[in-house]
C-alpha cells in the first residue's frame, strides 16, 4: 500500500502569513546591531543589508505589506 502524500497548498493561510511577517521583522530586529558594528563598506555589511532586503522584499511579496521597518514613523 502507497502512503499517501500531504497535499500541499499554494499560498499561505492568513496565520501563516502572520507568523512568518513576526519571524522576519524579529530577525531584522537582529540584524540592526550588526549593521551598527559594521564600516558600511565593508562586505558584510552589504550581505547583512542584502539579508534585510531580502526580507523586506518577502514581507511584501507574501503579506501585500510594507515591513514594520519601512514604514514611515509618524510622530503627534
């Protein structure tokens, strides 16, 4: 007898979604003091900023939504 294989979906559901925004804007969390260590000329310090884009653009692929991160900061 063949075991039956899990179907898999195309997109993610919406808890998913949220979840996996949470994820990412935590790790870039992280990122940020490393940048601060960083000479901005350096080569990690364009693969860390390469990884936070790489981020933002799966937030916005994923969710339709600007990261947290991008997201203009308006003060009152």
């Amino acid at each position: 007898m063949m075991t039956k294989r899990h179907k898999r979906k195309p997109e993610l559901t919406y808890a998913q979604i949220d979840d996996l925004v949470a994820w990412t804007t935590d790790l870039h969390k992280d990122l940020v003091p490393l940048l601060c260590e960083l000479k901005p000329q350096s080569e990690h310090y364009n693969a860390v900023v390469d990884l936070s884009d790489a981020l933002a653009r799966t937030i916005r692929k994923v969710s339709g939504d600007e990261p947290k991160w991008m997201q203009p900061r308006i003060s009152r």
